[in-house]
C-alpha cells in the first residue's frame, strides 16, 4: 500500500544543541498505532540529532533539540511536523510522540534495537558489484541501483531487473530491517545469474516526479533498465523479476515482449479493483475487526472505487460518504468513514491501477514465466491471482504457491503484515532455489 504510517521525508535542517550531556547516544521505542507497532530510533550527539524508521527504511531524518536539561528533552521533527518530549527515568526516556495533534506515549530504550537479520549479504562478497545510473528516456528521470555479478560473467550470462511492489523503496526493498532484493541479488550471483537492483524514483540516489506516478511510469523506469543492460552493458538474456506491483510491471513488459522471461513475485493478476477489495477484506479481518463490519466497509469502498473509476469529482468527501453509507444501508465506526473520505480523493496512482487489468498482458506473452505466491498471502491473495485457469503459452513456464508464506515469502503463523516485522527469515529458502533453477532451466 502507498500510504505509510508516517509521511517520511529527508531534509537537512540545522542542530540547536545544548550543554547538557546526559542524552548523548542512541535510543530506541516502538510507537503503538491501532494493533501495529512501529520502531523508531533517535541518535543524539553534540554534531547531529537524527531520527530512523527502520520498520519503513527512513533513516537519517534531520531533527532539531528544542530544550535539553539534566533529565528532559525536547526533540522537533519539523518535515514530518512531529515532536518528541521525554524526561529520563532511571536508563529510560519516558515521554510522548505528537503528530499532527495526535500523542502516542513513547518510551526510548538506550541503543538502536536492531533486529536480527541472518539472510542479509555481509561483505566480504565473493562476487562483484557495480554503482550504475541509467536514464527514463521519456520524462529525464535518473535511476540509481547496483549491477551485481558472478566472478566470472559472459554477455550470455541471464540477468533480472528487480521491481519493487508499491510504495516508495530503495534497492533492497526494503521493509522493517528486511532486505529482500539483496537477499535474492546475494543467491543468485553465487549460482552464476546476474542482477540489476535499483532504488525507485524519487528514493535513494534516484530522481523523477512520484507526485504523479502511476505504475505507467513505473514500468517506463523499467523498461528503461533493459534498455541500459541491452544498450551500455550488452547482455544478450534480460528478465524481469517483479514483486507485488513489481510483477504486475513483469507482466506489462512481458506482453510488450520487451524480456526473454519474467519472475512474478506475488504479482496481481486480477484488475486493481478487484485485487484491492480483497485486500481490504483479508486486511480489516487480519486486525480483528468485526466480519459484519468488514463486509459493510468493502460494500461502502466498492462504491467509492467506481466514482474514482469513474473519474467523478467529490467537492465534499465527507458529505458524499454519509450518501453511500444510507444507500448501501451500512454501519461504519467514524475512523472507517474517515478513510472512505479519504479514500475517496483522488491521487494518480490509484486511479490509474484501479483500471489496470494484467490479464490482458498476460494473454499476449510468449517468454517463459514463474509465477509464485504464498497461501497466507493476504494483500495478493494467491489463489485468486494464479488461478489453474491462467493463459501461460510458454511450455517453459509455471506456477507454484508455497504452504505457509506470507507475502514477502516469510514462513508465518496468519500472514498478517504486523508479522512482517517479527519475523526473523527475510525470505523462504526454498524460493530462493525454485527461482534460480528457473533461470538456470531456460
């Protein structure tokens, strides 16, 4: 999903910094919102006061102490308009997070509380990586990634282009300390396959608009790796590996005949519609709330997706929602209305996926294609986006969905995206393999 917990930014802003000492260091807490618990990090010194978001890979946010004495402080976050006040209690900061007018307590622990991550590549690496840039031809964009290869490659050696799923990532993709685009670009060098790992627009040492982006634009910055692979690196077997919104690009580009194969990682292959009532379904359910509230909500946002559908300008979203409500003759708890509202106003990238239909890209490819899924999957659900039914021409190509893998193919107890987190396996070995075997296959 596009919309973070917390609207994330970089910016550089100047340190007020006081005499006092005894916050000096690096301090850790969890920020409890609904059922979902979001890591955040502080790191104090005389030089710089920043903060992370490892849960959302924002790191280095420039913050401001307000007021520093033996045992409070203040801590502004202006490009996020947060704040942090905390009073020192023993080896602990007590205090309170406010954003936007709304206080969560937060209490900070010294240290950075990483977790542990055993499938992340540490260095030193036994095969070789390379800082490249490439150009989006049709909007100037500049794309920023790693080529990553065996030690010893030939132009003939296959390579995939990693996409990630929706919501703005860096190369890795990643998400709560997990890596899963190194992760894949570290196994598949060690079994002689090359890779092409990039951070998406507007991230990292990317460029490019992403105010108006739709996974049209995505896919232009994709086709734009191929092109440089094709063109500057001169390899001759070129596909596309794609996760989440990333496969669905597989299937866009796969239709185009634009890649010899293509690797969909829990990419939909129903229309946006369709995909994201489900999802709102599984999701809503995932966190406990009501079936006869859950089914009342997904009957209310059907209606507000065929007015965006529609292209049908809301002057008032709030008026317009308590119309859809009586028409539908459902019951929402105001915070679920709120988000109809918000629902409701309009944004480039969910209209345009709304309308997106994969299927008819999938009926035009002729490269092989693996499609994979997990059956506790619940923002791709997995049986209704590989159905038996599908129209592969490729004899070469398959399907598979793994017993117990959530959708970032960790091994999981519900599948739940507050599990994500807690999980200590980054990705399932076992896909790991099937994915290189594959592509050694071809």
């Amino acid at each position: 999903m596009r919309n973070l917990l917390l609207a994330i930014a970089l910016l550089i802003l100047p340190l007020n910094y006081c005499s006092a000492q005894t916050f000096n260091g690096d301090w850790n807490g969890q920020l409890s919102i609904g059922n979902q618990k979001l890591t955040l990090v502080f790191h104090i010194n005389p030089e710089a006061c920043t903060l992370d978001s490892p849960d959302q890979g924002a790191r280095d946010i420039q913050a401001i102490i307000g007021l520093q004495t033996e045992d409070s402080i203040q801590i502004k976050i202006p490009i996020i308009g947060a704040a942090y006040n905390g009073k020192k209690k023993g080896n602990t900061i007590v205090g309170k997070f406010m954003q936007r007018g709304i206080s969560f307590p937060l209490t900070l622990l010294p240290g950075k509380g990483e977790r542990n991550r055993p499938q992340t590549p540490k260095a030193p690496f036994d095969y070789k990586t390379k800082e490249v840039t490439f150009e989006n031809p049709i909007d100037g964009t500049i794309l920023a990634g790693t080529l990553t290869t065996p030690k010893t490659y030939t132009k003939k050696t296959p390579i995939v282009i990693m996409v990630t799923g929706s919501a703005l990532q860096n190369r890795d993709e990643e998400i709560f300390e997990h890596k899963p685009f190194a992760v894949i670009a570290d196994f598949l060098a060690k079994q002689g396959i090359a890779s092409l790992r990039y951070d998406d627009r507007s991230v990292g040492k990317s460029t490019g608009d992403v105010a108006h982006a739709t996974t049209e634009q995505f896919r232009q910055d994709a086709e734009a790796a191929i092109l440089y692979l094709r063109n500057k690196e001169k390899f001759k077997k070129v596909g596309i590996l794609g996760h989440s919104e990333g496969g669905t690009i597989a299937y866009l580009l796969g239709g185009e005949r634009k890649v010899e194969f293509i690797i969909s990682l829990a990419g939909p292959t129903v229309n946006g519609k369709e995909l994201l009532l489900a999802q709102n379904n599984l999701v809503l359910k995932s966190q406990g709330m009501p079936q006869q509230t859950v089914d009342d909500y997904v009957k209310a946002l059907e209606q507000v997706f065929d007015l965006r559908i529609q292209g049908t300008e809301i002057p008032n979203p709030k008026e317009k929602i308590q119309e859809i409500i009586e028409d539908c003759k459902v019951t929402l708890p105001p915070a679920l209305q709120n988000n109809l509202a918000l629902v409701l106003t309009h944004d480039a990238w969910t209209d345009y996926f709304l309308k997106l239909n994969p299927m008819e890209s999938i009926k035009r490819m002729k490269c092989p294609a693996f499609l994979l899924n997990g059956d506790k999957d619940i923002q791709v659900p997995a049986k209704m986006n590989i159905p038996e039914s599908l129209p592969l021409r490729n004899r070469k190509s398959k399907t598979k969905i793994y017993p117990g893998l959530n959708h970032l193919f960790q091994h999981c107890t519900t599948g739940a995206v507050n599990e994500y987190k807690e999980i200590e396996e980054t990705i399932s070995p076992e896909v790991l393999e099937d994915i290189s075997n594959f592509i050694q296959n071809l």
